[in-house]
C-alpha cells in the first residue's frame, strides 16, 4: 500500500472549510486559531490542557473537530490558542501525521 505524502504546508479541511495550514513534525498535537475556531463554530470545549513551547508553558482549551488531510479524514483533537501573528491558523502534529501514515516531503508545494 502506497504511503500519502504531504507537503510541509497543505491545504486541509477543517469542518468542510479549506484552509492554509503548516504540517509541523515537531509538534506532538494540532493547533488551531482562536478566531478561526469561532468562524468555524467550532465547539464545545473537551477539556483544558497545559501545552509546553519554546516560550514556556500555557493552559488551552482543546477541542473537536472533523479533519482532512491528503485525502484522509480525521476525528481530530485541537488546542485552541491565538495564532493572528502567524502565517498559518492551523497546525497538523503528529497525531495526524502518525494516524494518516503520511510521508513528508520538503519541497511539494
């Protein structure tokens, strides 16, 4: 069976809404903007987290939300947090990356 393969930024589906979104393999979960989050009525919150970064720790909210990526769907778990400074309002994890058996590949675009 051949593997999906992603790009390093990739278009996904969040709730049937396309959006930009940053594949980071050093990111354990999914990250999801707080604004993007309340566009997309996304909700309720599952629980409250605290999440370690370059910056120290923080306590999120997490959620649920209906996911796709490279052609696969997901039942996914995201942190929500504000994201306005930042290019991408999504990032994918791990936790997808590892359940979609995704190979990455640097220079797909």
């Amino acid at each position: 069976m051949k593997r999906p393969t992603i790009g390093l930024s990739e278009k996904v589906k969040i709730q049937g809404r396309e959006v930009a979104a940053k594949v980071d393999t050093g990111a354990s979960r999914c990250s999801i903007d707080l604004n993007l989050a309340a566009v997309l009525h996304l909700g309720p919150i599952i629980g409250i987290r605290d999440y370690r970064n370059a910056h120290g720790t923080t306590t999120r909210p997490v959620i649920r939300a209906k996911l796709e990526v490279g052609g696969k769907r997901f039942n996914a778990i995201f942190n929500v947090v504000d994201r306005k400074r930042l290019k991408y309002k999504v990032l994918i994890g791990e936790s997808i990356i590892r359940r979609g058996k995704f190979i990455i590949d640097p220079i797909r675009k």
